[in-house]
C-alpha cells in the first residue's frame, strides 16, 4: 500500500532519544527532530516529511495537515490526540496513531500523589518551611482511611488510580457509560449513576477524555449535590472540571480543594485557580516521567516501524478497520477490491447510491470494512482528491456513494463480489493475483487476470480487428476471455489510442 513508503520523519516535539534510534536502526528511516518549531515553521517545513511524530505541544492543525502533501502518519507519543485536527488528518489520507497505554502507569501515580497531597496539603506545607516557617497547626490534615473516592472514567488511568487508593483503604466508586459494572467491580469499583455519586464522595477524580459529553462534568450542578468540603482531581484534560465553576466552589467553601494537572488553556493565562491557596496546581506532568517517556517513544516508533514495512497497523485513532489490513495474506484482496472498483467505475456511466461488498469464505469474514474501502479507491480514482484506503469511504459518502459491506455463508469458496443497481462483479484471487471471474451474467471459464493492462467492453468483439490495433501499437495479445455479453483482453503494453476499438475501455491496474 503506497502510504506505508515513509522515508522521512520530523519529531516536532522533545521525545526520549530511543524512538530516533528505532526509527533509523529498525526502519531506516531518516529522522530531523526539530522541537519548538512556531506554527509557521512547521507548516513551512512539513512537505518534506512522510511521518510526523508529537507529544502534546505541537499543534497539528488542519493547515499544518493540508500542507502535509506527503504526510502519511501522525504518531502522537501519549493518549490524548487533542492537539491533532484528527477529522482533517482523515480527510487528507493520513494515519493518526497513539500510544495509550505507555503513560498511564504515570498519569495514575500522579493522581495518587495528588490526593495524598490534597489530604494534608503538603506542597503547601513544604513551601512555607522553605519561608523559614514551622506552622504546625495551620496545616492540620485529613486521613484517606474510610474515606470514598469517585473515579469518573474507568478505563486504564481511573482503574489503576482505584487500585492504588484501596490500598490506603478508600472506598472507591466511580462511572462509566461503557465499561460494565461486573468488569469495575473485579478490580473494586462499585458503579453508581452520577447522581448516586456526588453525595457520597470525599474525593473526585476524572479520567475520561474530553469529549462534548464531558466538557463540565463537574459543574456548578454537580458540585452542589456534592458532600461540603469535597476536594476534586484533574489529571485528564481541562475542561472537565468546569474551572469558573470549580473557583466559584472554592471561594464559597464547597469544595474544599483541588489538584490539577491540566488546564483548559495551557499554560493558563488566568492565574485565579493557579493562585488560589487551596488549589495544587502542576504544568501538565501526567506522563512526565523517564518510563513513560521512554515507553511512549519507542511505543510510537515500533509502531510507525511496523507500518513501513507492512506488518500491522496498530494505534491507529482514525482508521481502525485497516488494523485489519496489515497482514501478507490480505494485500493482494485490497488490489482485489480496488481492480474491482476499477472495473465498475469504467463500466458504469454514472456511480451514485449503494455498493454492496460481500465476502464470502471463512478467512474474508473480518475484511468488509477494508475491503469497501479498497473497492472505493477504484471507484474514486478519476477524482483530484488523494484517495487512500484511510478516506476512500469518507469521500465516496461525499459524492454521494453509501458503501456498505457483508459477510455471506452461502458460498464456502473465499471470493469478493461488488454489487450495485445493474452490475454485479465477482472476482478471487488465483495464486495472489486478483482476478475476475464473473461480470453481471457473463461468467468466465477461467479466471481473467486483473493486473497490467486491460481491454474491457460488453459485446463480442472482431479479433482479426484488435490483432491489428494492437499490432500497428507495437503491443500484444496476452489473455482473451469473452462470455455472455463480454469481453476481456490482457495486453502487453497500453494502447496510445484505442478508439478504433469503438466502446472498448482500457484499464491500467
Ligand atoms: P481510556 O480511554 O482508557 O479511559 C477513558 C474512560 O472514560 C473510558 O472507559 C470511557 O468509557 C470513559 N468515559 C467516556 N465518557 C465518560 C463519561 N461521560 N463519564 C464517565 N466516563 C466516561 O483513557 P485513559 O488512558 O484512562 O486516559 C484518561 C484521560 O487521561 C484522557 O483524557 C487522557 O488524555 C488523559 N491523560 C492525561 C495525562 C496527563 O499527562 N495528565 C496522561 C495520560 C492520559
Ligand atoms: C497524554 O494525553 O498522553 C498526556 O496528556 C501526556 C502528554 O501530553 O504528554
């Protein structure tokens, strides 16, 4: 698949020095780290480059990506993909990847230290030792034993921070839309509905990412269905906690503390939560550790690795069916499903509505998705846009093309057919070279190859009248194959002009 070619790539941010060696020890790839570019700069040197890889500084956006002419990847070395325009990305063919279980060991440590910090307000206790104080009585705190911690979002940080904090006997409760109850109670997460939630808590802890479901999820409402004195924890992403509203809670007593790693802008401009007595404050340093600097680093090498040479697609936020892709077996099945989109796009005058993908055969039964977009690159291949197997189906919806796919047991041979209104195509793979085997009612005796250059046309066609065009083109027959309506030739080289084969149409697969 052309996007995997990836010779250059820029690192636009600071990153452990072991995913430059991997990616020139492992892949040879030629790696420039340039951190602390200005926008400009990158959008300024970004054509150059075929992989891109960040942390959370730099600002991938729909500039930068549109700029990016041979940009095939985004490796993003950590979880949140919020500083990449990912629609954009997608729109433009390219991959976004994320490493999302390198830093998260290091994330939930710092929510730990946080909460033990908040209990007894250590920071700021150490600092007034610094200003040559001994205020023991100012600084009285609060045992965690018995208390109850709410963990919003129980997904890999918010089930290591409960593990964690049951050691220092906390209760811990918490929600998640998607992680079932029985999977949180294993680890001693016993979920409530938010409401069931606010009353009981001591403490909270976010952990989710920031969607529009979870901008403001603590919010004025929630904070006062809370116990008075609950102290609160961001170590997800800003926003979460709504920061006018937490600052509101703070001055009122309400809340009676909060921890924060990350702020809706970043560094805050807004100095009030940052200078508030009650409020620990950190720059983002979630995964701002050796070991999950060093994990994510190589993570996102190893990952753009295994992409160049065609072994699997993994992390990959923006094109999940394509992990699917990535194994020798199914390449010459993509070529399929292309050449097939080809052959339709050529035979039909005008493409608009369903195409049906269906698959047939054990080892096709996970491979719709990618295949509809395989057939989709064939279909959309006279239009300017750059069309890979990570846009096709979003551009086919575009112009008005619903691609959809399905698995079928009624045959046991593994086969690909494509159908729309009019045209059906079937086509299998002989050895590993797509071929067709039926079109609409012509069934062929023997599977016609569908690779190099081919002659197409419904009809019988005057062999003593191609042998001559082709002739005069200093090209050759190399496979003929007609039934039922049509025609297929195989020919050495492409026809300049071949018109004087009246509707015939001639394919470069
Ligand atoms: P994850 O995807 O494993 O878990 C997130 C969970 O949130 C999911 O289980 C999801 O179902 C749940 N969720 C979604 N909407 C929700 C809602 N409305 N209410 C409750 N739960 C909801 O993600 P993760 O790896 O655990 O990361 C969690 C957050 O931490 C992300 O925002 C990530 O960007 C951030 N993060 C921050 C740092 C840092 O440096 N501070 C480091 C790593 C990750
Ligand atoms: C992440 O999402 O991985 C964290 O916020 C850490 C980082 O940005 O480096």
């Amino acid at each position: 698949m052309a996007f995997c070619e990836i010779r250059r790539v820029l690192i636009s941010d600071s990153l452990a020095p072991a995913c430059a060696q991997i990616l020139h020890s492992q892949g040879d790839i030629e790696v420039t780290e340039c951190p602390g570019l200005t926008p400009q700069e990158l959008i300024s040197k970004i054509p150059d480059y075929d992989g891109l890889i960040v942390r959370s500084a730099t600002k991938v956006s729909s500039d930068v990506l549109t700029a990016a002419t041979r940009l095939k990847v985004v490796g993003r070395a950590g979880t949140g993909v919020d500083n990449v325009d990912v629609d954009s990305a997608t729109k433009n063919g390219i991959i976004v990847m994320n490493t999302p279980t390198g830093n998260s060991i290091s994330a939930a440590e710092l929510t730990c230290g946080l909460i033990l910090s908040l209990s007894r307000q250590i920071p700021q206790a150490a600092s007034s030792m610094k200003q040559g104080k001994w205020d023991r009585k100012k600084y009285m705190g609060s045992e965690l034993h018995g208390k109850t911690l709410g963990i919003l979002g129980l997904g890999r940080i918010g089930k290591e921070v409960a593990v964690r904090m049951q050691s220092f006997q906390m209760r811990t409760i918490g929600y998640d839309p998607v992680i079932p109850p029985e999977v949180t109670a294993e680890f001693g997460v016993e979920q409530l509905l938010l409401e069931e939630i606010w009353e009981q808590c001591d403490y909270i802890t976010v952990h989710t990412p920031l969607l529009p479901s979870t901008t403001g999820l603590i919010n004025d409402a929630a904070f006062s269905k809370c116990k008075r004195g609950v102290q609160v924890i961001n170590c997800a992403r800003g926003g979460i906690i709504d920061e006018s509203a937490l600052l509101r809670a703070l001055e009122s007593g309400q809340c009676g503390g909060a921890g924060l790693d990350v702020f809706t802008e970043e560094p805050p401009r807004d100095r009030a939560l940052v200078d508030h007595p009650l409020v620990i404050s950190l720059p983002h340093l979630g995964a701002s550790t050796h070991e999950a600097q060093n994990r994510c680093g190589e993570e996102i090498a190893l990952q753009i690795v295994d992409l160049v040479k065609g072994r699997a697609l993994v992390g990959a936020v923006n094109a999940p069916s394509l992990s699917k892709a990535f194994s020798p077996q199914t390449k010459p099945w993509i070529k399929l499903g292309e050449a097939l989109g080809t052959v339709l796009f050529h035979l039909l005058p005008k493409i608009s509505g369903e195409i049906r993908v269906t698959t047939t055969g054990d080892s096709l039964k996970n491979s719709g998705s990618f295949l509809c977009s395989a057939v989709a690159i064939g279909l959309l291949q006279s239009t300017e846009m750059k069309v890979n197997l990570v846009n096709s189906c979003l551009f086919a919806n575009e112009v008005g093309i619903q691609m959809t796919s399905q698995h079928s047991v009624e045959s046991v041979e593994t086969r690909l057919e494509v159908s729309t209104e009019g045209l059906h195509l079937v086509g299998a793979l002989s050895g590993s070279t797509p071929c067709l085997i039926q079109i609409g009612p012509s069934h062929f005796r023997s599977p016609v190859s569908l690779s190099g250059t081919v002659l197409l046309w419904a009809g019988e066609t005057n062999i003593p009248k191609l042998l001559g065009v082709l002739s005069a083109a200093g090209s050759n027959l190399q496979t003929f194959h007609s039934s039922g309506g049509y025609s297929v030739a195989g020919i050495s080289a492409p026809l300049s002009d071949p018109s004087p084969l009246g509707s015939c149409r001639q394919i470069t697969l």
